[in-house]
C-alpha cells in the first residue's frame, strides 16, 4: 500500500493535478473565515461593478487625518481623467459640424481646445448633419467638463441638528489627501460585482463547493450503481448479465444529457435542489462505469483464486469484495475522478440551460454563468462575471484529469514504465 | 431495363420529395421585392417578431405578425389602419383613417365618425363608411378575439353616408351607454379592410367561421403605408412601401425607408449584437445596462432619453397576493408588509439596470408616470398612503402589531401554530421579472416571512394565474397594461374589480381574486363621469382603497415597448425635446408611426 502511494505521489501528473485541488479546497474553506456573510447576499446597488477597490466617500470626508501633497501632475492627471482622447474627438466633430473651420480646431491643445469649446458650445444648437447619438454624446462630455478649471475648495455641508439649516462642515481642497489605511470603510472586490451585485469571489468559492459536492455526490452514485451492476453482470453472468446488459444498452443510445434534461425538467424547479440535481445527474451517468467494470470481471471471473473461493463455498457477495474487487480497485478510484468531473460539468450545463438548482438557495458555478449569460456579461465587456467561472470549471476538471493520468500510469500494465 | 426504368422513377420521386420538402418552409411573398435589400433604403428592426409569420389576416386569432398585426394600447398599423392613433406622450386621439375628432351625440349614446375622403386602400378604392361598418360587423358574425367583447360595448355600428359612420353604444337600464371609454377604445384597435376583399374571403371559406379565422389572406388588401408588398419566410419579414399612400394627404410626404425588414432572431442577445453591428435599425428589446453601448462602446447608439430611465414607462409589473389562500387574504398587515420591506431601488438598480423611474421620482399609486395619467389624483390626499419600500422596520412594527409573531422560536412568524411560508412566481426566463422575484424574496428574510421563488415555464404559468380558483401560487407578477383612451380607468379595474373573480382563462384583471364593493363602485362609476374634479375624486379614492388594501403592488415601471436606435444608416428618430410630441414606439405603434416620416440618411 505505502509503495502504490509512493508510486503514485512520484507521478509528475498526479502531484500537479492533486496540489490544484489541493489549493482550491484550501482556499474555498479558508476564504470565508475572511469574509464571512451569505455569499448571495446582494451588496451592490447596480449591476457587474467592476473589479477593484472601493472606497467609502463618505468616511474619507469624515477622517481626522487629512494630508496635504503638493503633487505637479495633479491637475494634469485631473484633467487626462475626465478629458480622454475620444472626448477630444466627439468635441472637434461637434466644433466642425457647428461652423468651425477644421484647421482652427486643434485637439492636442488642452487649454485652447478647452477655451473654444466653451465658447462655441451651446446644447440648445442643433449642428446641420449631426446624428442625435453624436449631439448627445457632445452634451455628456460638456456636462463632464463643467468646473474642470475650478480648483476652489468643495464646501461639504450638513443640516444643522436643531435648525435643519445646511450648516458648513468642513472644506476640501484640491491638495487634501487621505490614507486609505484611515478610512473605516475600504472594500476590495477582486473579482466586482454580479448582476444581482453580490461579491463576485466570495460567490465563486462558496459556488465550487457546491459544485464540487455536487460533482462528488453525482460521481460516487454514478460510480457506485455503474460498479454493483457491473459486478453482477460480469460474475453472475446469464439472464441477470442479458438484462442488465440490456438496459445498459439501451441507456447507452439515448443520448444521457438529453435524459438529463428530460428528468430535471419534469422533476420541476420547486423541488430542484442541488441534492436532488447532483442524485440525478448520478442515476444518468453510471452506464459507461457498467460496462467497463463488468468488461474487467469477465476477464477476472475464471481466475484460480476465484474459482478457488467458489470451490470453498464463499458466498457470492464475498467473492464479488474480497475477490474480484481488489483488482479492480484502482479502476474504479479512475473512475470515480472522472465521473466527479463530469458530474460537475453537467451541473454547469444544465444550468445555463436554466434546468439547474433553483436559484434562491446556493450558488452553484452553473448558476453563475446562467445569470452572467441572461444579463449578457459577454456583450458588455463584464468578464469578471464569467470568465473566473470558466477557469474554475477548467481548473478543476483538468486537475482532476491529471489525477487520472497519474494514477493510469501507475496502475495500467500498459503505461507502467 | 426494368430496373433502370424504376431507379429513374425513384429519383424523379426523391427529387419531388426535395422541391416539396423545401417548398414546405413556409414562404410568403406578395409582390416583388429585390432578394438583396438596398441597406440606404430599409429600416431593420428587432424585437418584435419572434417566430415565424403565420397569417396576414386581421381577424385570426393568432397570427403572430408583430410587423403587420400587433394587439397592444397603441394599434401597431404600418400595414392595417384604425380610425384613430393614440400618442401616449399626452394621450391624445388622432385622425388616422378618419377626417377629425369623433363625435359624442348630447346623451352620449352614439358617436359619429367622419372618413377622410383621401383614404384608400392599396388597390386604389376609398375607404368608405360601408368598410367600415363591415368590418366591425365581420368580427361579432365570426367571433373573432376582438369581436367576442363588441356587443358589451357597441350595439350596432352603421354607414350613415358614404363617408360617415355611427357607432351606437351598448346601453344599461337606465339608458345610457354601458361604457363610452370602451365604444372610444375600439375606433382606436379595429383595422379596416375592404368590405370587397372581407366578402370574397368569406366566400371562399364557404361562409365556416373557423375556417373564415384560418385563412391566412396573404392576397390581402389594406390601406397602410406598407401594405405595398411583403415577404416572409422563418428567417425574415419584409414589407414593402405603398408608393401610392393616400397618408401623403395627413403627413405631407411617404415615410422615409422603402422597406422596413425584420430578422427573426433566436434570442435578446443575437438581436443585441445585431444592433451594435449596424445591421438593426430600431431594438425593442430589453437591453440590460442599455448606456454601456453609447459609453463604453462609443456606438452611435441612443435611446428616447439620454439618461435613466431612457424611456416613456407606461406599465407597472405588479407582485400579486393570491386572496384564495386565506393567510393573505385575511391579513392585510403581511400584505403590506412584504410590500414595505421590498427593495425597489435594488429592483430598478439590478433587475431593471435603471430604465425605470424610482418610487420617489414617481411615488407609488394607480397611475404611471405620464404626466396626463400624473394629474388625475390627488397627491396630497395619498401621501400618508405611499411608501418607498426596504422598509424593513416599519414592516416588523407593522406585523407585531398585528399580533403576527414568531411564538416557537424558529425566526420564522406564525400564525395559529403555523408559519408564514409563501412561493413567489414568475415565469422562466423573463430575465429582470425573475431578478425581481429574487429580491421580493430577499425581503421576507429581513421580516420572518419564508418566501421562496418559483420560476415555471410561461406555458405553465399562464395557464395557472389566470384560473380564479387556483391555490398553487401565492404571490405573483404580471404587468398586464399599457396606456390608451381608456387608462387609467382600464388599470383600475385591472387591479381591483371583482367582476373576473373565480374566472377561468382570465386575462382581463383582479388576478388575484380581490373583492371590495367601493372600488367595484368607482369602477362603475368612471366610464360615465365627465367633470374633471368628480373624475380626480373618484380616482383619487381608488388610490386610497389600493395603497390601504394592498391587493397588488407594483415592482417597477416599465415600458411597453423598448425603444433603442443605431443611426448608422439613420437618423432623425424621435426623440425627447425634439419638438415633434412623437412617442417612442418603435415607429410603428400609433401616433408613433409619424417618425418615419422624419427620418433621414446619415449619408445620402
């Protein structure tokens, strides 16, 4: 036993898939004593906020530590902030289309630029030729130009307790800094906000715990019901192998997923759990599991040892664990991994097709991509919505495969080297 | 020999089979039009037609042509004409078919219609009052969906002269009209065809209604600015311009594209990136964060307003209780509750993306958030009424003072030993209603109420929320409404009369089974009621009654329909402070359909 492990922990294969899955349970049971709370819980008003820090406004107006820096690029910084180069562009076209000659508006020039446009500007003119979306892409960028050169202090105010009167509370000017590490509130979200805006990473985590519980609860029924028909067909062989055969058969040629479909659909959402989902993408996936094990026992059945045991009396149950299981052990821990993989993957289908858990309850990685999908995350550039979703579903089928690999080359006479 | 001679016969069959097999996708196609459509000459649209086409005739019963024949406030009519077009930006009756305002006689009774002696059909004959009376007489005599209700509101419709007809309304005992905002409503929803062309497809229906309402008349003859030809097939519709419009003599001019084409897209997002590709004109469809393709993707892509809410939200998708289970219907306290303690600003920020103005902007009542619909209560009188909701306090004092309280411990509220649990429903994949339910169900979290979301499919859903005897649902949406000449007398009563209880197939109103005798009064009462301030009383009374009783409550504004334009090609589309009083409905639905007359080639 200790030599296998050794055998199987030298597999180059094994180690990497295994320190992959290793590192994403260790990081899906500490993460949340981090950031503990309901990973479901909508914390974002608006949709997919993009990844980054966020920083309460309100607490920073409020520190007692203000720092004054005297930085040369500010204003620049400033203004290159709030006046990007496609703003420059929808300026000169509305500048043209207002009447200006073309050589008299130069973009590169902030100052001028700036001086001619706030002369020329006005919302009211509608320039001959101009599309609305162009006008009204020029009347956005003028309202975002408003008080650019102001550089006065901001007054804040708060209604006076007794009066109700706006009262001064303290001013701001363009030099006051803060340290983020003084704010009471700072909000990093690695991976932004979802559609429902809930904390993008800590629903990934706590969504491939439960697809991996689903993937392993999917896996081990798959594998468990794919092993004892396996078994019994292949040892008892006769009828009992003609019409386990049969049915293996025959869920061989209906295509599994439709058959996925098919039950989940008519099992109904209300009663879609990810238990009950997990149950029946097990019941639909033991088939291929069947046919290998029992292709295994058939050429295990007329063994000295087995027939030896037949011969003593030993019951059929006990030949079939002490006897024929054992050297199908490792085939069926091969098995197992990959059914758990594919156990995950079909959760993930099914719910992007909107037959998956029902929603209010878990997320699941499936579930993810659903909602990420219906409010078209790939059209709007929202990559964090999907993308890491993707590279888990990567991550841990191709480590669990690795797995695989490493432990075929252990285990298969053919591979061992 | 033999056997050469049948292989040839047997692949003369299968080739048969192939020209028939391929000749089955159902094609239909009117008159000429080019295989290849000249881009600087077509409007494309998206959103509207879902499926293929399967008739043209205005009384099937499902013809499933968005393009030609559309039910909605607004009769979609760039084909078929009404007497009337409605503009829901100030709800006024417009002439379409029609030679100015219609006429009520002194005891309201009748109303007197005058045709526009320019109109005529695409065949070239007027339009005359005998058309007009046919048709509406064709649609009771069949049965057809619209005529089923005719005869509660119209008694008799007749061609008084050439060009003059006389809708006579349906009268109570007391010998006024049933309901004169009905009889107006249908001089804006009937289109009018040809009394000629309705009698030859009778005739060749042998008279059958069923097969009279089957008949798909692709011969079809109409009187609209498109009803010059048309194509169809399962990937596209195309209509073409009548160039001989008689509507020059209203609108000085034809409509701008020759041809107005739909693609029939799969789903929300291939109609999306089509519209960012420049091949979709004009989008009426929910586009989740809508500013991100002028902002980020600097598209030229606008819609009616520049700024949240982006368009005219003429519809409240509303949470309905279920009165047939008795908990909601004996406790107002949880009714209200729940309705306080939902967050609709996360509804508008995360299901809506902001396309819906906030129960502040617009407080919550009867009314949507026109400005006409606006003036018709009193808002101080209701004040007290309104809430803006995550109001999750005021929701527990609410609920403990009703005595509903959590007696075994378990954080869940109960009611005689058992607790308050109820699903929340909607249907599958209507995207930001099901985000909607999401957060009603967060709700219940926060005030001891288990509630769970339950998204059926739609085929499933409308078959159960529209029986009044069903328990299975709790509480559920469904908008239901618009705006038209009847609103929002039509809302009221949507919400509140008592006469659709225990209805079976019930898609006019009150889907959850409320009853209260005052509001059923004033919805008697307002069809009737001409003075302004009676009108603003009454209204403003069916207001109190809904916030007090809480049968429903609204989730959100909506639009009727979305309104997202590309001018890549072109431009000119209505849009607000343009001076033009056209209302954002896609150019195709009422007064709406003027826009195409201002359009212009970005690049002629």
């Amino acid at each position: 036993m200790k030599t296998t492990f050794r055998q199987i922990f030298r597999q180059a294969n094994f180690v990497i898939g295994f320190s992959i899955i290793t590192l994403i349970l260790l990081v899906i049971t500490i993460y949340p004593l981090f950031n503990p709370g309901s990973p479901l819980q909508m914390i974002g008003q608006g949709t997919f906020f993009k990844p980054g820090t966020y920083v309460n406004i309100y607490d920073s107006l409020d520190t007692s530590k203000v720092y004054t820096l005297r930085l040369d690029d500010a204003a620049a910084n400033r203004i290159g902030k709030k006046l990007l180069p496609a703003d420059r562009e929808t300026m000169r076209a509305w500048l043209i289309a207002f009447g200006l000659p073309e050589e008299s508006v130069q973009i590169e020039y902030t100052d001028d630029l700036l001086q001619l446009w706030w002369n020329s500007y006005d919302e009211n003119v509608r320039p001959q030729g101009m599309t609305s979306a162009a006008r009204k892409a020029a009347a956005r960028v003028d309202a975002k130009l408003a008080g650019l050169y102001n550089m006065e202090s901001l007054t804040i105010t708060q209604p006076d307790e007794t009066t109700g009167e706006p009262a001064q509370k303290m001013t701001v000017s363009e030099t006051d800094y803060v340290n983020v590490s003084d704010i009471a509130n700072v909000r990093v979200l690695p991976l932004g906000t979802d559609n429902f805006g809930r904390d993008t990473l800590k629903e990934l985590l706590a969504a491939t715990a439960t697809s991996l519980k689903i993937g392993l609860l999917a896996g081990c029924i798959a594998t468990l019901v794919g092993l004892a028909l396996g078994l019994f067909a292949g040892y008892v062989g006769g009828i009992v192998d003609d019409i386990i055969m049969f049915f293996a058969n025959l869920f061989t040629v209906i295509p599994g997923f439709v058959l996925l479909i098919l039950i989940s659909y008519s099992i109904g959402q209300e009663s879609r759990g990810a238990t009950t989902v997990a149950v029946v993408i097990g019941f639909t996936s033991w088939v291929w599991t069947t046919r290998s094990v029992r292709a295994q026992v058939l050429s295990l059945r007329n063994r000295d040892h087995v027939n030896l045991s037949k011969l003593s009396g030993h019951s059929l149950i006990r030949i079939l664990v002490t006897d024929i299981l054992p050297y199908i052990a490792s085939y069926v821990v091969m098995a197992l991994i990959l059914q758990i993989c594919s156990g995950i993957l079909s959760e993930a289908q099914l719910s992007m097709l909107g037959l998956g858990p029902k929603t209010t309850e878990v997320p699941t990685l499936g579930l993810m991509m659903f909602w990420g999908m219906q409010y078209t995350a790939h059209l709007n550039g929202a990559w964090w919505a999907y993308f890491p979703v993707i590279v888990m579903i990567a991550l841990i089928s191709f480590s669990l495969n690795l797995m695989n690999t490493g432990l075929d080359q252990v285990f298969n006479p053919q591979l061992r080297s | 020999m033999k056997r050469k001679f049948s292989s040839a016969v047997l692949a003369a069959l299968m080739a048969l089979c192939l020209v028939l097999g391929t000749a089955s996708f159902a094609v239909a196609e009117s008159a000429a039009i080019p295989s290849e459509l000249p881009r600087n000459e077509t409007l494309y649209f998206a959103g509207q037609q879902w499926g293929s086409v399967v008739g043209w005739s205005i009384f099937m019963d499902s013809a499933n042509n968005a393009m030609a024949i559309a039910e909605a406030a607004s009769r979609r009519i760039p084909v078929n004409e009404t007497l009337y077009m409605y503009n829901l930006l100030d709800g006024k009756v417009i002439p379409l078919l029609a030679d100015g305002d219609y006429q009520w006689n002194d005891d309201q009774t009748e109303i007197t219609v005058k045709i526009n002696p320019a109109a005529h059909f695409s065949d070239g004959t007027p339009v005359k009052a005998t058309d007009v009376a046919y048709t509406y007489d064709t649609h009771i005599k069949y049965q057809t969906a619209n005529g089923v209700n005719f005869p509660e509101y119209i008694a008799e419709v007749s061609a008084l002269d050439e060009y003059t007809v006389v809708f006579k309304a349906a009268l109570n005992d007391s010998g006024a009209a049933k309901n004169p905002l009905e009889v107006v409503n249908q001089l804006l929803q009937i289109y009018i065809w040809p009394q000629s062309y309705i009698e030859k497809l009778e005739e060749r229906n042998n008279y059958d209604a069923a097969a009279f309402k089957l008949d798909t008349a692709e011969d079809f003859i109409a009187s609209g600015p498109y009803a010059g030809g048309f194509y169809a097939d399962d990937q596209k519709v195309i209509l073409a311009r009548d160039d001989n419009y008689w509507g020059v003599a209203i609108f000085g001019s034809l409509p701008a594209p020759k041809y107005l084409a739909h693609n029939i897209y799969p789903d929300n997002p291939a109609g999306q990136v089509a519209l960012a590709a420049g091949e979709v004109d004009v989008c009426q469809q929910f586009i989740a964060d809508v500013q991100l393709l002028w902002e980020e993707q600097d598209l030229p892509i606008s819609t009616y307003i520049d700024e949240p809410p982006y368009g005219i939200c003429v519809s409240t998708p509303s949470a309905f209780y279920n009165f047939n289970n008795p908990i909601l219907a004996n406790n107002v306290a949880i009714r209200k509750a729940i309705a306080l303690a939902v967050d609709y600003d996360q509804i508008n920020a995360n299901a809506m993306t902001y396309q819906s103005p906030t129960f502040v902007q617009s407080p919550r009542s009867l009314m949507i958030p026109t400005d006409g619909e606006q003036a018709m209560y009193d808002h101080e009188a209701v004040k007290d009424l309104q809430w803006i909701g995550n109001d999750i306090e005021g929701a527990n004092k609410l609920l403990d003072e009703a005595g509903i309280v959590d007696t075994n411990g378990d954080g869940i509220r109960d009611i005689d030993g058992k607790n308050l649990s109820f699903n929340a429903v909607c249907p599958n994949g209507w995207t930001d209603w099901m985000a909607s339910m999401e957060i009603v169900a967060a709700a219940g979290k926060g005030i001891g109420i288990e509630i769970t979301t339950l998204f059926p499919e739609w085929s499933e859903v409308q078959n159960v929320f529209t029986d009044g005897t069903q328990t299975s649902y709790d509480i559920f949406m469904y908008a239901g409404d618009g705006a038209g000449p009847t609103y929002p007398w039509q809302r009221v009563r949507q919400r509140m009369s008592s006469e659709f209880i225990g209805r079976t197939g019930n898609w006019s109103g009150n889907w959850g089974q409320y009853s209260n005798p005052r509001a059923d009064e004033i919805i008697q009462l307002i069809p009737s009621v001409t003075d302004p301030d009676e009108l603003k009383a009454l209204y403003t009374e069916a207001v109190e009654i809904y916030l007090t009783d809480v049968p429903s409550f609204a989730l959100m504004y909506r639009p009727q329909l979305f309104y997202t334009v590309n001018e890549s090609v072109w431009t000119g589309y209505p849009e607000q402070g343009d001076g033009y009083n056209i209302p954002p409905t896609d150019l195709t639905d009422g007064y709406g359909i003027a826009g195409l007359y201002h359009l212009e080639l970005v690049n002629p």
